[in-house]
C-alpha cells in the first residue's frame, strides 16, 4: 500500500466554473489503494414517507462529519446523496473511517430511529470486475470543495453493498460495541428554505452514451435547455438565498443536533450549550452585526455560495427554484431527451428544501452546506430515476 497517495485529493489542481465538469478527459483515475465507503439509510422512503426525511438527510451528513473528524490532515473526497454518503478514502484510513462510520451504525437507531448500512470497496477490485472510479475537484470557495465524480465503479460498489445477501463481503459487520462517533461541525440552525418561486425542484440527470465526449455534450444541451427555461443561469435558481433562508429561535433540530454533537457530556448541558450559541447567532443575524468568529453578513454569502445545489457523481444533480411553470416545462424537456434514448431522469417537487451544515473552521470560512428538497428530495427523485432504468432495460431486453 503506497501511502503517498493519501495525497491524491489534495494534490488535485481544482476547477472554478460549475458547467465544465462536463470536461471528462480532465478527470483523474483514483489510486488503486483507495477505498469506496458507502453510508445507506436502510428504508429511506418509507422513512421519508412517514414524514422522517429530516432524520434521513440528518444520518446521510452524519456520515460524511463522522468521517471528516477522523481524517487528521488528510482530504477525503465525498457526495451527499439526500439519504447516505460516498466517500473515497485512502488505504491508510480506511480502517479508521471506517471504524467511525460503524460507530454511527451502532448508534443511528438510538439518534435518528434509522437504520444504517455500511460498506467498502477498494478501488483495485472494483477495476478488476471493470468498474473505475475517476475525480476532479470544484472550487466552490477559498478553502471549500466539492467532489465530482466520474464513475461506473460507484454504481458497481453500491451494488456490491446494497446486495440483499447479508454476507456480501463488501458489507461491514454491525458492532454495537463500537463508540459514538465525533460529529461535532454537524449543525441544522436554519429554517426549511422557503421557495421565492414557488417549489423547490430536485432532478437528476444520467446520459446513456458510453462515450466520454458524448456524455458530455448531452449533458450540457440538458443545463442549457434547463437554463433557457429558467431564463437565467442556474446559479440564479439557487435554493439558499438572502429571502429563502430564515432563523428563529430556538432552531426545530437543536434537540437533535444536541443528542447527535454531545460528545461525553450531558444531553441537557449540549442542549442548554447550543440554545446560547444559537441565540447569540440569532442575534448576529437581527443586527447584522458579528459576535466572536461569527460574521452574519459575511456567513450568509459563503453559506449561498458554499452549498452543494448542483453536484456530478456519475449522474448530474441539481435543486433548483423555480416557478410551478417552470417545473413542468424542465419535466417535460427531460422526457423529451428520455423518450429519444439520451437520458435517464428522475425528478420531485416540494415547497421547501432543508440544509444541513458543515462548519469545519469558521473564522477560517471553512464550512459546507448540503441541500436537498422537502419530503424527500433526491430519494424520491431516485424512485421515478429506478422506475425509467427499468424500463429502458426491458425494452433493451
């Protein structure tokens, strides 16, 4: 095992305009002693049809704090999927992570009332059985990046992983003796966003051609036909904005983030901890004014700018706002390239979006913010996803 790759993620020289991750040959191919960590919720859309889709998205971050917390100094790439996490990890932590993540399995039933499935696969073999897992790295801010990744060996792994044999070996075993993981930097402060056009749209777009360069030109016709319908560029439909977001106190999941952050002490000591902190940013946030590393005016930009609205992980994937109108015509627009074989898709629309916050370093702006739609988002969204997959293969078959 080379550990001089665990430098690999740091190393990649990053790309600042959204649009062209369209650009596959610039990806780079992960190293072969890389891990693939996959954090499932088991159940998630009866759980989000219950109503839980708040506990869903809450366990899919956890994943990703759990995990961040243990990596010392190392980057670690990773993608929010609304109901679990991806991350890429290298060999030399993966023992580590995933001890983490395992921690959280064994207390995501008392946290959240969910169950969690947890996996791994190392690179090499996911490239044995013709699979790859290729990346780049996008700037969204100073210090804030998103990974993109270019694959057909995620979607393999998950396979291998979300397999209904319970002894997949690409499984972990649960250890319920396993500690509680560290999440502290986990935070859920805001309010649902609230739409200014109306809904809160999440779509998720998967090209069909096998060849890098038509994949990419096919994708950027689909954000070119979204972006004439919208009238504007994507970034505009944006779901955290200055009139979406809103703060009041006390925040509906400090409760929840309490009994996730305690870390040793006394749920009602974190809970009272957070009420102050809370406050105090409320506070900041009435005055628009600052109190100690929090700059409220400041906070509100980067939070707009730090978010993970559009995202690539072998499909591309976005949250937009937009007007009724407009959902319907990006629908229809998206069976259109459906029904002429260049895309697979699956879309939901709901009246609010949730975020789910990040904060690694906040006098340093260090923080990243997941956003996902209301009533289950991206997990539903996958459903009518799942649905055309199937059906384009029995019309194959």
């Amino acid at each position: 095992m080379d550990d001089d790759s665990a430098g690999f993620y740091a190393d990649l020289k990053p790309f600042e305009r959204f649009d062209d991750f369209v650009a596959f040959g610039a990806y780079a191919p992960l190293p072969d002693d890389w891990w693939i960590v996959i954090a499932d919720v088991v159940g998630s859309t009866q759980a989000i049809r219950e109503g839980r889709y708040k506990r869903v998205n809450m366990v899919g971050a956890s994943a990703i704090m759990a995990a961040l917390n243990v990596r010392g100094g190392t980057e670690i790439p990773y993608v929010f999927g609304g109901d679990g996490a991806t991350l890429a990890v290298p060999g030399v932590l993966r023992d580590t992570v995933c001890a983490a993540l395992l921690g959280l399995q064994a207390t995501s039933q008392a946290l959240f009332g969910l169950e969690l499935r947890i996996g791994a696969v190392e690179v090499a073999e996911l490239r044995a059985h013709g699979g790859d897992v290729r990346l780049r790295k996008y700037r969204l801010s100073p210090g804030n990046h998103l990974a993109m990744f270019a694959s057909d060996g995620i979607t393999l792994a998950e396979t291998w992983i979300k397999s209904d044999d319970p002894e997949s070996a690409h499984r972990l075993a649960p250890d319920p003796d396993k500690a509680p993981p560290d999440l502290e930097g986990l935070s859920c402060h805001w309010d649902p966003l609230h739409p200014t056009r109306g809904r809160m749209m999440n779509l998720m777009v998967q090209a069909t051609a096998d060849d890098p360069v038509e994949e990419g030109r096919v994708l950027a016709r689909v954000i070119a036909e979204i972006g004439a319908i919208l009238g504007h560029d994507l970034t505009e439909s944006a779901p955290a904005s200055a009139r979406s977001m809103r703060f009041r106190w006390p925040p509906a999941g400090l409760m929840l983030e309490a009994r996730a952050t305690v870390a040793g002490k006394a749920v009602w000591h974190r809970y009272i901890e957070l009420l102050v902190s809370s406050l105090l940013q409320l506070w900041a946030e009435r005055t628009r004014s600052r109190v100690g590393p929090y700059d409220a005016p400041a906070y509100g930009e980067e939070l707009r700018a730090n978010t993970d609205f559009r995202k690539y992980d072998g499909m591309f994937r976005a949250l937009l706002d937009v007007t009724p109108e407009q959902a319907g015509a990006i629908e229809a627009a998206l069976e259109r390239g459906y029904r002429a074989g260049d895309i697979l898709y699956g879309v939901h629309v709901a009246r609010e979006a949730l975020i789910t916050c990040l904060v690694f370093a906040l006098e340093r702006s260090e923080h990243v913010h997941f956003v996902d739609g209301g009533a289950g988002g991206f997990a539903m969204a996958a459903v009518g996803f799942k649905a055309r997959l199937a059906e384009r293969a029995q019309d194959q078959g």
